[in-house]
C-alpha cells in the first residue's frame, strides 16, 4: 500500500514539473562568443545549470533556431519561455571576439575572384542581420524611447533597416548603429551623415 502510495506520488510530480518551471525571457540580442550556444545566451532569467546547457554549435555568423524546438529544449532544462511575440525562428550571433576573427578572415564569394574592398568593408561593419531582434531608440528634444523589434534585412553601421514591432505589427524605418542597435527620428539623419563621413575618410 505504502508502495503504490509512492508511484503515485512521483508520477503527480512528474506531470507537475512543467508548471513548476522557472519563467524566462528571451534577450533582445542573443549572442554566444565561443561557438557553443546556451540557454544563458538566449534567455534573461535563466541560472544555475539550466544556463550551460548547449542547445546548438554555431559553425558562422549566426546559428538559427526553430522557436517551438527551442521552447521545448528550455523547458526539459526547467526553463519556462512563453514565447509571447509569436516567434517562428530565433537567431544567435557571434559575440564580439568572434566577430573580429570572421572579419580578418577571408570572404568566401561565388566567383574566383577576391572581393572588392568596399565589400569586404561592408562585412566587416554589418551590425545587423535580417530577422535579429533590434533595440530601437527614438531620441528629440531630451525625449528617448526604446522599443524592440525583429530586423526585416540585413544592414551595415549607417544603413537603413527595416524593424517589425511585434507589438503593433507596424515597420519602423530606423538606421543601424551598432551590433542590435538602431535609431529612429532625427537621429536617424545624424547617424546616416555620420558613417558616410567616416566612409569617405576611409576611402
């Protein structure tokens, strides 16, 4: 009696593990600098053992992830991701040290020619890649606001990017400004005039 008493006890845990899991966010801007992409590199809010567990090799740039395979892999750790924007895909970034190894590297293209340097220049200054969650500040008149949103294209330090607001469903016309980053509004000029300058030194 005490027995079954017992498997009935460990199999109700057992169905309750899931509810008991620890919620979690995803970052804004999930990067990994050594190749082995974590838990802890995508979610705020995960600890402990849950954050080293690796959930993919990132072998490039970028690594993609299936959101609903993510989600399920984070809650067997006991990470709980709600997934509230709806994503389909989630992309990990290299770090900024993997960053500067890929870019002495050299460009691998289609053609035997080497690539030419204002192409080389433009991967060497990508800060943005298509589908890659943006922070994007609105600043005029000491006013800042900040929202977060998925990058349409892909966009180098001075272009313009297209950034979904997963809240309103609405495109944000900003300029990239560094690795997730991105500005709106008359900052967006300044930005855009900024790295055309640096861009003509350069040359």
């Amino acid at each position: 009696m005490k027995f079954s008493r017992l498997i009935l006890s460990l199999a109700a845990l057992a169905v309750a593990s899931p509810a008991l899991a620890g919620p979690v966010a995803l970052k804004a801007n999930p990067v990994d600098d050594d190749g082995r992409v974590t838990l802890g590199d995508i979610f705020d809010g995960a600890t402990g053992a849950a954050a080293e567990v690796v959930v993919g090799t990132r072998a490039g740039p970028s690594l993609i992830f299936d959101a609903g395979a993510l989600q399920a892999q984070a809650l067997r750790a006991g990470l709980r991701w709600e997934n509230p924007a709806g994503l389909s895909r989630v992309v990990v970034r290299a770090g900024s040290a993997d960053v500067d190894a890929s870019a002495a590297a050299p460009v691998s293209t289609s053609s035997t020619s080497a690539p030419a340097p204002r192409q080389r220049a433009a991967v060497a200054q990508r800060a943005i890649a298509r589908n890659d969650m943006v922070q994007v500040a609105f600043v005029s008149g000491g006013v800042k606001l900040t929202i977060t949103g998925r990058a349409l294209r892909n966009a180098a330090v001075g272009e313009a990017v297209p950034v979904l607001n997963l809240q309103s469903g609405r495109t944000i016309d900003a300029v990239a400004v560094a690795p997730g980053r991105a500005v709106t509004g008359p900052a967006a000029f300044s930005a855009r005039a900024e790295a055309a300058s640096s861009s003509t030194i350069i040359r």
